[in-house]
C-alpha cells in the first residue's frame, strides 16, 4: 500500500487502519477515512500500538471475540501519538503534543457520567471492539480521554501505558507493602504485574504457568520464584518460602477460569484476588471457600486508568522498570508475524510502529 502522507503535519483524508471486516479468524490492513474532529474532540496521529489480549482475541476469533466484537471495526486499545488537530471547544491540548488515550470512552448520558462516576458507566463504548480503535495512522477520542504524556518515557512504554494503569491500580488499592504475591499467567502483563509489586514493596512474588517462556520473563523482572504448573505444586513452594498461611494477594493475569481454583486455595484468610486477564470461558469459582475465608475478589478492567498514569509516570521515573516484558517494536506492516507470535505464546509485549 503507497504511502500516504504528503507533509507530516498535513492530515490526510484517507489513512492505513487494521480491521475486523467480517467474521472469523484473521485481520486486514485497508485504507479508511481519516475521522473529523466534532465539538470536544482530538484527532491523533498514531505513533506506536501495543498488542493487547484483547486485540489477539480477535484476530483468532474465539468465543470471546463472537460474543464481544461486531465487525466491521478498527482494533486498538494501546497507543501513544501526538495530536493532530482538535475540535471546537477543546482546551489545553495542542498540535504536536504528545498524548495518550484512555481505552474506554464514557457514554456522557447514563446516570453514573452525569453523577461525575465515569468509571462506572453503564454503556461505555471500548476502542478496538465497539468502537473505532488505534491500530490506524490517525484515532479521534473526546478529550476527557485524551492525556498529555511524559515525553521523557520511551515510546514503547508510553504504548503500555493502558495495562500498566491497571496495575498501578492494584498497587494502589492494595496494600503490597511486605505482602506475599501470587500471579497466575505468563504474558507480559504478569512480567509487568511482577515488577509494580516488586517496586510497591512486595515481599515475595511467586509467578505460576505452564509456560516455560514466560516464566524465565517474570523471573527477569524480578519474581522470587516462579513455578510451572505442570511440575511443581504451589504446596512445596509455600514450604519453601515460609508462606504458612497462604497469599495475601493473587493477581489473576491468563484469563483461564482454571487458574481460579489454584489462587483461590492458596490465599490466606481473609486475602484478595484482583482479576486483569481476558476471560475466554466460564469461570467456576469455589465459592464456598471464597465466603468461609472471607476473601475479596476486584475485577480490575480498563476504565478510568488515566487516573493511575500520573502515578506512573512518578514510578518509572524513581525505579520501575518494565522494559524487559517489551519483546518487539515492529513496522505495522509486520502485523501478521506480530500476532502470530502472540498466538503461539511468545511472552512479551509486542509493539508496531505506525510511523515507518
């Protein structure tokens, strides 16, 4: 496809975009029409997307896609860009500007947005699935969605910033200070899980898997021991860590229904389980054990992250580092060896750069 740009700061009228066209596995890369700014709104000239889960379940079009995604639709969620042009009435944004989007845009109406309680909006339209998303040259956000971005932060981090919000929430809503943790998964938001307990003060990080790969990531950002579920139970490994009476907190990254079971029997009374991963199935949860022990269970999804990002930002700048669960920075022309990676269990976020 030619390239389209005629001057950098000139907005097209067409743009390259990544689409779910019809039904079923696999992704196109077709020429869209740039969208046009309304009132409140912000253009942005895309830079750099990050794989997310969500974007590779619908690639492979499993369950959850068919249940979720009505095509024809741009994918994207995770993206960092600069501002192209904006609509009547928006403030304090410019062109040029670097900026972030957040994921989930409020439907303004509901009685939640109009009571100041955006994050729990009861119709939210989410980028890449219902709504238009990043994986394009160009995305249009209101801009109580769109924040200015620390241009000292890689670009690449900058692209992750979307999960990374949620687990700045968990490190916030969560006391991990001196706390035993225990993360099921093995993509790179469990390696990333790994670091942001590290650095909120997590005494212990205990990473499970069957996913070789992934472990030795979550061992390179700093987990205390990692376990693969098809060898070594989390038993031998609490004997091991002098954890006698369980977890205080589980982080639930696979988004496997049966990884549930094992957090949940390993968390001390009165414990927590945040849940981040992208559910493909119906998840069977004991609950019997989860009211005798009095446990907390906090869904953890994309809405609101903005408000983490500043905290962030703050943390990358004093030690966090999550560089190493970024595998690859490819051209948006690589899409196809981007998801397929994915698709085989390649630990690592993946990066496409859309200014090539």
């Amino acid at each position: 496809m030619p390239h389209i740009y005629a001057h950098r700061n000139a907005v097209p009228k067409t743009m390259r975009a990544l689409a779910k066209i019809d039904p079923g596995p696999g992704l196109k890369l077709i020429e869209a029409l740039v969208p046009t700014p309304g009132p409140g709104e912000v253009l942005i000239r895309v830079r750099k997307t990050a794989l997310s889960a969500a974007a590779t379940h619908i690639d492979r079009w499993d369950a959850w896609a068919q249940h979720n995604i009505r095509p024809p639709v741009i994918i994207g969620s995770e993206f960092v860009g600069l501002v192209a042009s904006i609509g009547p009435g928006v403030t304090n944004l410019h062109q040029g500007e670097l900026v972030l989007g957040e994921p989930v845009v409020p439907c303004g109406e509901c009685h939640h947005c109009l009571s100041g309680r955006q994050r729990h909006c009861l119709a939210p339209r989410r980028l890449g699935q219902d709504r238009d998303g990043a994986f394009a040259d160009y995305v249009c956000l209101p801009q109580s969605c769109v924040w200015h971005a620390d241009g000292r932060i890689p670009t690449d981090v900058l692209a992750c910033f979307a999960p990374l919000g949620r687990l700045v929430r968990v490190a916030r809503r969560f006391d991990l200070f001196g706390a035993h943790v225990l993360i099921s998964g093995s993509s790179a938001l469990a390696a990333m899980a790994v670091a942001v307990a590290r650095h909120a003060g997590a005494r212990s990080v205990v990473v499970v898997d069957p996913n070789p790969a992934g472990l030795a990531l979550a061992t390179t950002l700093g987990a205390t021991r990692t376990v693969d579920s098809r060898e070594t139970t989390l038993d031998s490994v609490r004997q091991e860590l002098a954890i006698a009476d369980g977890f205080d907190l589980a982080i639930e990254t696979s988004g496997r229904s049966a990884a549930l079971g094992d957090l949940i029997a390993h968390l001390r009374h009165g414990g927590q389980l945040a849940l981040l991963g992208t559910t493909t199935d119906e998840a069977l949860l004991n609950w019997q054990a989860v009211q005798s022990r009095q446990l907390r269970i906090q869904g953890i999804d994309s809405r609101d992250t903005g408000s983490d990002w500043e905290r962030l930002a703050h943390a990358l700048h004093s030690g966090l580092d999550v560089a190493p669960a970024i595998a690859h920075c490819l051209p948006f022309s690589c899409f196809r060896d981007a998801f397929d990676r994915a698709a085989h269990g390649e630990p690592g976020k993946i990066i496409l750069d859309w200014e090539g």
